[in-house]
C-alpha cells in the first residue's frame, strides 16, 4: 500500500516539476517510476488477495 502512495507523490511532483529524479534532473523519468512503483503495489495487493481467496 505504501509504495501506491510514494508512486502517485512521485507521479504528480514529477509532472509538475516540483521532484526530480535524482542524478537526472528529470521530472519526467521520476513520473515514470512513479508509475511502475504503483503498479507494483497494485500487483502486490492483488496477489495477496489471490492468496486469501485461495485459501
């Protein structure tokens, strides 16, 4: 749950230019890793509610 909540801070600091990527100065590229931080999280919650279900 918590990485869904630093990708969505890392998706709108980096889109509005307030972030950067560290070593890149990229808002953009710091956007993109938002992005797969949440879509990792979201991959993590649908599994462990696979499990649940599973079990």
């Amino acid at each position: 749950m918590s990485s869904i909540v630093i990708g969505l801070i890392f998706i709108a600091g980096g889109l509005s230019g307030t972030l950067a990527l560290v070593g890149t100065n990229s808002g953009t590229a710091l956007a993109v890793v938002g992005v797969l931080l949440v879509g990792r999280g979201i991959y993590r919650i649908r599994k462990q509610r696979a499990q649940q279900h599973v079990q």
